[in-house]
C-alpha cells in the first residue's frame, strides 16, 4: 500500500512539472486581429486577447473581400491554423490585384477589422528552395510538447520505483 502511495505521489508531482509550464487556457474579452496578404494570393490573420496571449480556442473567423472591378470574396469560414496558435490563414482565395479585407469574429466578444491587401500572382520556388517539407517542420509542436510530458512521467515514475525497491532490498538494522 505505502509502494502504490509512493509511485502515485510521483506520478502526480511529474504530472504537475509536465504541465504546469503550459498557458492557461481560458481567456476572455476583446479579441484583437491583426489581418495581411502573404505575398501571393492569401490572406494571414493573427489572433490576440486583449492581454496579449494567442487565440488558442479553435473560433471560427468570416471573411470578406471586395476587389477592384466589384469583385467579392466570401463569406469564407476560416479555420485556425497549424503554423501556431492564434495564427490563421487562407491561401490562394484572391485573383491579383487590391483588395479590401473585413474579418470578424463570433460572439460573445465580436470583432470587426477591414484593411487593404495586395495580392500578387504566387511565385514558383526557385531550385533547390526548400519544399513544403520545410514548412511543415513546425507542426506538431504540441505534440512535441506532450512527448516531453509523458516521458518526464515515465521517468519520475521508474526513479520513484527505483527508490522503492532500493529501500526494500537494503536490510533494516536491528533496534537494540
């Protein structure tokens, strides 16, 4: 009983270390965006609360656009995306030219932000440029950060065993 005592005691102070470095993950108030084309066809928009952490809740944005010529675009959900938190973006919804940008966000705190774009025509990558293999190196980046987790558990949980053990093998003195 004392052993199982023990090894939970450490699972859950390791549990505690892994985690307890991580944002917290509520958040309310204002949502502030910060809306730019990518230099192609895309549009970028970055998520903050008002104190300055990511967006990290999944909200759904809407955006709209109104080009030279009358042109239109939207309404387009757009979903976060996994180049970070609070980062979200739409490729290749625009033909070149300027254009005007309204995003908003859902209730309970909406928020509207319009601002003007240029978007270009995407440029091929020269040879030899990194592919998108080089872009995706950064996902899974949380993922990362549970794998440290987990293995930190693990080990707190084999050294507390270790300890355990040792004790039960090394022979108690007689009292006198």
């Amino acid at each position: 009983m004392r052993l199982l005592r023990i090894v939970l005691v450490t699972l859950l102070a390791a549990l505690l270390v892994a985690v307890g470095g991580q944002p917290a993950a509520a958040h309310g108030g204002k949502v502030t965006l910060e809306v730019a084309g990518d230099g192609g066809a895309g549009v970028t928009i970055q998520a903050r609360y008002e104190d300055g952490h990511p967006v990290d809740n999944g909200m759904r944005l809407v955006l709209n656009g109104t080009g030279e010529g009358g042109r239109m675009v939207g309404p387009v959900q757009v979903g976060p995306s996994n180049e970070g938190l609070g980062f979200y973006r739409v490729g290749s919804l625009l033909s070149p030219g300027d254009w005007e940008i309204t995003v908003d966000t859902p209730p309970p705190n909406p928020t509207r932000v319009t601002t003007s774009v240029r978007a270009r025509v995407p440029q091929e990558a020269p040879p030899g440029a990194a592919g998108p293999a080089a872009a995706d190196a950064g996902e899974g980046s949380g993922m990362r950060w549970w794998l440290v987790g987990g293995a930190a558990v693990v080990v707190a949980g084999a050294v507390g065993l270790a300890v355990v053990n040792r004790r039960r093998l090394v022979p108690v003195r007689a009292r006198r």
